[in-house]
C-alpha cells in the first residue's frame, strides 16, 4: 500500500512538472526565422572576429616569448 502511494506520488510530481514545462513553453516569444538567421549571423561574426583576435594575440605572445627566451 505504501509502494503505491510513494509511485502516485511521483507520478504526480512528474505530471505537474510536465505540465509546468509545457505552460512556460506556451509564454516563450519565439523568434521568427528572419529574426533567428539574423541573430545566428551575429553569433558567427562574433565567433570568427574573436576566433582571429585570440589567434593573434597567442601567435604575438609565442613569438614574443620565442625571442625573450631564445
């Protein structure tokens, strides 16, 4: 009997939790997929600037290194 009040218990919890989930998903402001192209440019010119300014900067700081060293 306990058995079976511990497993609805929870299966109560889950179902709450799921039906929590799904109405917070329905108050979400989706992008449209212009906005979305838009936007995931942005994050790939970001990435690529800062992919070359870190690139830089680590080929200065090695040579600079090589030649304080060396």
């Amino acid at each position: 009997m306990a058995d079976k009040i511990v497993r609805t218990a929870k299966e109560n919890k889950i179902k709450k939790w799921w039906r929590e989930t799904i109405g917070e998903l329905k108050k979400v402001n989706w992008p449209t997929p212009h906005e979305a192209w838009r936007l995931t440019k942005i994050v790939i010119y970001v990435i690529l600037i800062m992919g070359a300014l870190l690139g830089g900067l680590d080929f200065g700081f090695t040579k600079l290194i090589g030649w304080i060293v060396g």
